[in-house]
C-alpha cells in the first residue's frame, strides 16, 4: 500500500489511505476505530438528535451525570467535535472541552464502560450529501460524503479551512419523516452492502413495533433517543428502576447500534478489527475500480475517430516508406554510379569512392519518406493533442552500437580499423518529427562510407604491390638464369598479376554486397524505429493525462492491489 501511495497517488484516495495505514502500524487487536456520527443537513435539524443520541450510547447508568455529558448536551452544531472512548483517570475525567492540538478541533475525553475497550473514537458533525433521486446517487459519491466528510477547522481570525476526516463507519442521523425519507432516498442496499454505513431515524413518539419495522431497512434503524435518555436518568434515580430502564432501553431501538459498533470495533484475539479490514479491502476495491476506468478511457480514446485517423495516416506513410526504399535501393545498386565502382575500375576512381556513394545515399536513401514523416508530424500537432508539439522519442548512438558496428565491419572489410568519427543524436536541437531516417543516412555516410572507401584504396595498394612484387621476381629470375626463356619469367609475373587482381575482385566484391546489405538492413530499422516514435506519441496521454496513464503503470498498480489484496486474505 506504501507502494500505491508513492507510484500511483492519484488512483487512491489519500486521506482514506492514511487512516488504513494508521490502523495497520498498530497492533492487532487494538487498533483505533473511527467513527462518524453524521446529522444530516435537510428540512429538520438532526443535530439535536445527533448529540443525544451519542451521550444516550456512551452515558453509564450507574453513574451520576458527568461533565462530558453537560459539555455535549450544550455544544454548538455547527462545530466539530471528536469524542475519544477509553479509561481516563481523574484528571482527564475533570477536564473540560478543549481544542486538540493534533486536529485543531473540539475534543471530548469520555469513559463509557461499555465501550471503553474497543479503542473508540467519534467524529460528531453536520453532513451534506448528494442529492438526487432514490437510487440516482452514485455509491462512490456517496462513500465520500458519509465516510470521507469535511470538516472547517479555524485557520486565522474568523476563517476557517475545510479539511478532509476520513473515517472507517458513519452513522447517518436523521430527524422526522423528511429525514427518514432523505435517508431512504439516499442509503440503497447496493450503496452500503459493506456494512460501513447505517442510517439511525428519530421518529420520537414511535413505539408501535410493527410499524417501527415497516419504516426499517437493512441499514435504516428508527430510534428514540429521547426513550434512551429517559431510560437513562429512571436509572441513575433508583437501580429499582431497572426494569423499565430495560423496558424503554429496548424500545428506543438503540441496542442495534450498539451491536453494529461492537461489531465493527470488537476483535477476537490478536485479530485485526472488522473495521480495519473492511477499509483496507473498500480501498483497494476503490483503486482497482480507477484503475479499469483509467483503462478503458485510454481504450475509448485510443478508438477515436481523429487517432484512428492518425494511425491510418501512419500505416500508409510504413507502406510507401518501405516502397520507396527497396525501389530507389534497386535503381541506386543497378544504375551508372555504383557500376562505376566495379573493381577493375577502382584503379582510376578509388578516390571517387566516397563522393560516388555519398551521393547515393543523398539522393536515394528516402527523400520523400522524410518529407512525408515532417508533413504527418506536422498533421499529428494539428489534430488536437494540444499544446506544444507532442516529443518524439528520438534515436540515440551509443559507444556500445558503435563498438558492435565497428567490429560488424572490420570483420566484413577485411579487418580494416574504422574512423572514431560518430553520429550523435543532439539533444540540445532535437528535431519535431522522428529523426530516424536522417539519423541512419548520417550514420551511413560517417561510418560506413570511410570504412569502404579505405578499404578500396587498401585493396588498390595492394593489388599493385603484389603484382609490382611478382613482375620484380619475374625479371629478376629472367636476368640471372640463362636457361629460363622469356615465357617462364612472363609465366611468373603473370601468376602474380592475376593472384592479386583476384584476390582484389573477391574481397571488393564481398564488401560491395556487403555494404548493400547493410544500407538496406538499416533503412528497414529507420522505418520501424520512425513508425514506433510516432505510434508512442499517439498512445501516449494526452495534455490532461498523468503518469498514471501509462499502460505500464497502470499494470504495475494492478499488481499491487492484487498484492494487497493476497497479504489482507493471509492477515489475521
């Protein structure tokens, strides 16, 4: 989950998150539980009932009225309050409300015997929530109304700042039939099948049981907390009183919140708390969910019908790019120019060499396909991907290619060692438009155009060498034997002649088809590389796009929900 926060942060929710990890650092068993009371903002005021009913939950009945109760009975609505459950000594049990200095709200210390040990906490504050017609309100909006509400802290002098509170269950309070029928329009079953949300009615005046359950829902409970408080107060006058106490503790329904806490907050053992789990495993539902609609807007996207355009355009341009190639090639390796550089004729233009394929490459290595790839860049940045033109990742030569060329045409050459001249892709003016082709052509003429004419000027030395050696022995043999005749020593110098223009033939040759494999070879890798420089442009995101859009980030998020999803079925 760590992971998910720090790769793909705008796939979770943050604040949700936090609290999930706050709960998993703790020990299991007893970790914190938050929960919201929430009064619900509408055609009556909830907030009353609200407040009473949280002091009927927490008050002891063995007790005398406590402070805390007087504090809360008497705090304003509008104000945020958090009451912390658990043990307090005689001190803390004194103390009056006060500000936290963590949360800068309102903060409530109370012991409440019968649910000091489940770790409690309670977020006490007015709601919002979405409207809309039964059923219209989306469960995720829902889910961050009442379990991510939105609390105003002061920030400065009559100024406040809204803050984000996150929370592992909420009760929704609402007061009055047009409570209950918001309630009911707003909690469905599908909305709150995780058990984290539950509406509590007060309808005060309500004891028919039957029509207390006519009004009831799976997760709507009609209360009477005024009966609660009543059943309270018969109590603390004379335990005499018990059986009524019991009589109209029942009968205000509140018990089946108390459960529904218990249940949340009670753990067995050293096991994490319902509570914690249901988070955890709500969150990485959440996170898979953002993930697949991430998902199918880049598949929504990618179908387009200005990318698929594009992508046609693109197809097209491969199709005569590739064209073009092996026919300006063919018309290059049969016309004048390189018959020119047959090998018998390398004596009178071995230094033309250069110039001859230079020009070769200038004029035959896809001129237009270059011009075409500009124009369709220039389409790309004029369909709507907005703002600037969009980088085209570029080629880019490194020592270890260079290295592996090298010994490719030292190999291929007769073991000739090539210039160290090489062609760096410049990153400081990186051109709009897929550099390929004219990258591979400067490669070309740098690299392998040196290499062939050193290797013909080599050949040439050597030929006349050898055969210069051999008609040398041929007239030295000739003047210093009397016996050998005219057609011996020509015999000679003739087996020299021809060894080494046969030698020359077949080494010039070889690194002539050689040298036309690898023009060939390297446009093809021009075209592919030009091809997928443009088709990573148009699937990468658009302007509004993240990080997270990557296809491969998007995967990696997935792995890691599934990840969570195995240690939370493994957790205890």
């Amino acid at each position: 989950m760590l992971q998910l926060q720090g790769r793909s942060p705008n796939l979770v929710d943050l604040s949700r998150l936090q609290l999930a990890l706050q709960g998993l650092r703790q020990g299991p068993g007893h970790e914190v539980v938050r929960i919201a009371i929430l009064a619900l903002d509408g055609a009556s005021d909830a907030g009353p009932a609200a407040r009473k009913l949280l002091r009927s939950l927490l008050a002891d009945p063995l007790g005398a009225e406590e402070a805390w109760e007087r504090e809360l009975e008497g705090h304003d609505a509008d104000r945020p309050l958090i009451v912390r459950v658990a043990p307090v000594d005689g001190l803390r049990q004194a103390a009056r409300l006060h500000i936290s200095s963590d949360t800068a709200l309102d903060e409530l210390h109370v012991s409440s015997p019968a649910l000091n040990g489940l770790n409690l906490e309670f977020l006490l504050t007015r709601v919002t929530v979405p409207r809309g017609a039964a059923g219209r309100v989306s469960a995720p909006a829902l889910e961050d109304a009442l379990l991510v509400p939105t609390v105003d802290i002061p920030s400065g002098e009559q100024r406040t700042s809204p803050v984000t509170t996150p929370v592992h269950q909420a009760l929704l309070v609402a007061d009055g039939l047009d409570g209950a029928v918001d309630a009911s329009a707003l909690l469905g079953s599908d909305t709150t099948s995780s058990g984290s949300v539950r509406a509590a009615v007060q309808l005060e005046g309500l004891s028919d049981g039957h029509a207390r359950q006519r009004l009831e829902t799976s997760v709507i409970d009609v209360i009477d907390a005024t009966l609660a408080d009543r059943a309270v107060q018969l109590f603390r006058q004379s335990p005499r009183n018990a059986m009524e106490y019991e009589h109209l503790w029942f009968a205000s329904n509140l018990p089946r919140l108390v459960a529904w806490l218990k249940a949340a907050a009670a753990a067995e053992g050293e096991a994490t708390k319902p509570a914690v789990r249901r988070l955890v495993a709500s969150l990485l539902q959440r996170t898979l969910a953002s993930v697949q609609a991430r998902e199918a807007a880049k598949l929504a996207e990618a179908r387009s019908p200005a990318l698929d355009g594009m992508e046609r355009l693109l197809a097209q341009w491969a199709q005569r790019a590739h064209a073009e190639l092996q026919d300006e090639l063919d018309l290059a390796f049969t016309g004048r120019p390189w018959r020119k550089l047959g090998w018998w004729k390398l004596f009178w233009r071995v230094d033309d060499v250069a110039m001859l394929t230079n020009d070769m490459l200038s004029r035959r290595f896809m001129p237009t396909a270059e011009q075409e790839l500009v124009y369709l860049a220039g389409q790309i940045a004029q369909a709507g991907r907005g703002g600037d033109p969009p980088p085209y990742p570029q080629p880019v030569s490194s020592r270890v290619d260079e290295a592996s060329r090298s010994r490719r045409w030292r190999l291929a050459l007769g073991g000739f060692q090539m210039g160290s001249a090489a062609v760096e892709a410049g990153t400081s003016a990186l051109p709009k438009w897929p550099g390929h082709i004219a990258f591979t052509r400067r490669y070309l003429q740098n690299e392998t155009v040196p290499a062939l004419q050193s290797l013909a000027q080599k050949l040439v030395f050597q030929a006349l060498g050898t055969s210069g050696l051999t008609t040398s022995l041929a007239a030295l043999f000739y003047a210093s034997s009397l016996s050998s005749t005219l057609y011996e020593a020509g015999a000679v110098a003739a087996l020299g002649i021809v060894y080494s223009l046969g030698r020359m033939q077949k080494k010039w040759e070889a690194a002539r088809s050689f040298w036309e494999g690898e023009v060939r070879e390297e446009g093809r890798k021009a075209v592919r590389g030009a091809e997928e420089s443009v088709a990573s442009v148009l699937q990468a995101p658009g302007p509004d796009g993240t990080a997270e859009d990557d296809p491969a980030e998007l995967d990696k998020a997935r792995e890691l929900v599934a990840a969570a999803e195995d240690a939370l079925a493994r957790m205890r």
